[in-house]
C-alpha cells in the first residue's frame, strides 16, 4: 500500500441510478470549497470482480486508453502502483489538483466494489422517482421504452439495498432528487454535516460554469404531465413493490399485464430504439464500422473506431 499520506481511507461515493440527479449534485459538492469531485468513476470498478479481485494491470492500462471519462480526467498513471494504489492515486490527483481537503467520486453501478478497495468508504445515495428516470433514458437515446429505461433504476436500488446491509449507518447518507430540487439549501446542508464540513453558497456557483439550471421544482413528477398511462403501468408492472418502498406513491392506473409476445414486442422496440439513438449521435457510417471492427477486425481498428466515437461524444459535450 502507499505511503499513508496519499491513502485516502475514508472516501465518499455518490451512488444512484444515472438519470437520478447525480450530476447536479456532483456538481453542486464539487463547487464547494473544500471538497473535490470526480465524474462517473467507474472505471475504477468495472473490472474488479464482485469477490475483490483485481484485473491484470496490463490488461487495464490497455482498456483505459480508448475509455473516454478516463482519458478526459487526464489523470497520470504511475506503473509502479498496484490496482488499489493506482485506483487511490486517481482520487489523490483530483484532490491535489483542486487543492480541497476532502475527496469523492461518481460510481453508477457496482458500487459495492469499492470496498474491496476502501473498506471504511463512505456513501451518498440519492434516488429519484423511477418514472421519471425511465423517461430520461429513453432521451439520452440509452433505451427504446420505458419497459428497459427502468431497469437501470432497479439494478441501483437493488444494489443499494445490499450495501446498506453491510455499510453501518454513520457511513451513510441517503437523499432524494426531490427534496434536493424543492429544498436544496436545507438537503444541502445535511449532505455537508454528513461530509464534515459547513454548507457553502458557493455550491450554487455550478450555473455559471455548466448546462444545468439553479433547482426548479418543474423538473420534479414530469412523469404525470408527460408519460402515457401505459408507460407508466410498464414501469409501475416492473417495479412498483420497489417504487412503494422507497417512499413512491403509484398512479392508481389498474395493474397492467405484460404478455410473454409483449416482452418480446418490448425487446425489439428496446432494440430499434437504442439503434436509433446511436445513429443519431455518431451517425451510420461510424455506427457500422464500429460493428465490424469489433466482429472482424484488429485490435488497433477497434481503437482507432473507439477513439473516434470518443471524439464525437466530446464534442459534444461542449
């Protein structure tokens, strides 16, 4: 392990489904000034297996060359590192670069893996109205419907639940888009205490310096103003137990019954629909030779193609 002066013992994790107001809230912590904050950090997870062990170092160095969140940290790579030292480092450099105290990252998924390598890591959970997340999928271009845009929900909440089995209590802090949308300065404020740190209006300071927009209780149950009937009995059919227990009241539409030719109907519309969102944004010629490339073609085709789909989603984003 490091010199103990970069180990980071006590990280914290902003955990939820994507589409669940993860960014926002990333964006609020990190405009703190004391706490730094790194974007969708799973690629410090994706290849630790669920039993803790770690993938191959040469392997992973050779992934993080066409992985487009890694490669726009910019962070260095120092090869004398093993894989939690290496993974550590990565949050050292954030914290370094911003020259705050405390340090957290994103993670969307496998988020129970982090404490193969932090035991004593710490989480923030935030969770948003299910229906509304579905609906937010299926705008990103991620899913064809409803039906699939939950299930990325569900794996989170799914998850989560089996973290807070072995994350005790003081290591935990659990919020809603929601109350973060409706009372952001009040929700704020704990999430600070819970950091060990005061609440900064400068946390707001996000609006000058991003797309996204001071809180506004409009973007909060879009689902009853913009979601047909059935899609909502889709996602209430799929999860609405789960929905129940998070604190969701259901729509009161009556129950919907999902046949087998249906579900097969869904994953076809499932699969039109992310085709669709692909072409959109890369395009048919780049789109096809990706397919191919990785059907027939060399390692270094699938990069060059990898790092190009990389460039068009940068470019995006500005």
């Amino acid at each position: 392990m490091q010199d103990n002066s970069h180990w980071i013992s006590e990280p914290t994790f902003l955990v939820g489904a994507e589409r669940s107001g993860t960014t926002v809230l990333r964006l609020m912590l990190g405009h703190h000034p004391k706490i730094a904050w790194c974007n969708e950090f799973e690629y410090a997870v994706d290849l630790l297996s669920d039993q803790g062990q770690c993938p191959d170092l040469n392997q992973y160095y050779e992934w993080l060359e066409t992985h487009r969140i890694f490669r726009a940290t910019g962070f260095e790579i120092d090869r004398s590192l093993n894989y939690p030292e290496l993974i550590n480092s990565f949050l050292v450099q954030q914290r370094d670069l911003e020259g705050k105290s405390i340090v957290g990252a994103t993670v969307h998924r496998h988020f129970d893996r982090v404490l193969h390598i932090w035991p004593d890591a710490r989480y923030i959970h935030i969770i948003r109205d299910a229906r509304d997340v579905a609906r937010s999928c299926i705008g990103m271009g991620w899913v064809g419907n409803v039906w699939y845009g939950v299930e990325r929900w569900r794996q989170a909440e799914q998850l989560w639940n089996q973290v807070k089995q072995i994350v005790p209590e003081n290591r935990r802090c659990e919020l809603s888009y929601e109350e973060l949308i409706a009372e952001p300065v009040l929700t704020l404020t704990r999430v600070c205490e819970f950091l060990g740190v005061g609440y900064d209006e400068e946390m707001f300071d996000y609006t000058k310096n991003s797309r996204y927009e001071f809180p506004d209780p409009k973007y909060i149950a879009q689902w009853k103003r913009k979601m047909s009937e059935r899609d909502v009995q889709l996602v209430e059919k799929k999860i609405g137990n789960l929905l129940v227990e998070r604190g969701y009241e259901l729509s009161g539409y009556p129950p919907i019954n999902v046949t087998p030719m249906m579900e097969k109907q869904l994953k076809i519309e499932n699969w039109w629909g992310r085709l669709q969102g692909r072409v959109e944004r890369l395009g048919w010629p780049l789109v096809i030779e990706y397919y191919i490339a990785r059907k027939l073609g060399s390692k270094e085709w699938q990069k060059k193609v990898k790092l190009q789909i990389n460039a068009v989603y940068q470019s995006r984003l500005k």
